[in-house]
C-alpha cells in the first residue's frame, strides 16, 4: 500500500494548523464550513519524490514588483496536485489563502509548495512584501 498520499495530507494538514494566516478572506464566494484542500510543504527538492495521478507543475518568477506569467485564473479539476515552484528576486512570504500555508521565499532560490485540490473554489496565491497577487487557483 503506498502511504504517500497520506503522509503528505498529514504534513500539509500539520502545516496548516502550525502557520497563521495574514487575516484577509481565505476563500471568497465559498462557505466558511467546508474543509480547506490539503496543503503539502516542500523546499525546491522533495526528498521523496511522489508520481501524483493528476499533477499540474506552474512556475511563478518574481521581478520587483512583476509577476511573470501575468497573474490570473489557474483552473485545476478536483483531485489535482499543483506544484508551485516560486522564484523571486528578494525575500518574501509566499501564502496559500484556503490551505493557509505560508513558505519563506528566499532571494534566487525556486521554493515549492504542492497543494491538492480537494475542494472547489477560487484560492489566492499572494507573497506579502509587497503584497503580490501571483494567481487564483480555481478548483473545479
């Protein structure tokens, strides 16, 4: 039996429990009784490489105050994995509204933060200094 997928929802649940939120809506146009999707924490090297069934990989670059590709709607159907590998130019915050994980953003190091999306809705993807909007993940 492969415990992978359990071990993940496990950490990223550890996560979410264990990092604050910045207080602003985690999840608009949702209830506030659903379940937030999981969240699994890494650094740019898992050290257990995992082959999700469903696996979106985006890339974000940050510039000063740019954003590369633009930001906008990433939609993903339920299920999915989306590995978001962040590269910015200074140090940051980088917050997951709805799974509400926060990672370190360190200057020139690509950081990866894997979410599974589990429940539907639009979920903010934002770095905190300055406040940039990277994308909205949509869950479908």
């Amino acid at each position: 039996m492969n415990r992978t997928p359990y071990l993940l929802t496990a950490v990223g649940l550890l996560g979410a429990l264990t990092v604050g939120g910045c207080g602003t809506a985690a999840n608009p146009g949702t209830s506030s009784t659903s379940g937030a999707p999981s969240a699994s924490s890494g650094s740019a090297a898992p050290s257990t490489p995992s082959t999700p069934a469903k696996l979106k990989v985006i890339r974000v670059t940050i510039h000063g105050q740019n954003v590369s590709p633009a930001p906008g709607n990433v939609e993903v159907p339920l299920g999915t994995t989306v590995r978001l590998v962040v590269t910015s130019d200074h140090d940051d915050e980088l917050h997951a509204h709805g799974f509400e994980v926060e990672r370190t953003l360190k200057a020139g190091t690509p950081t990866t933060l894997e979410l599974t999306a589990t429940d539907p809705g639009v979920y903010e993807i934002e770095t905190h200094h300055p406040p940039l909007t990277l994308l909205h993940l949509v869950i479908r």
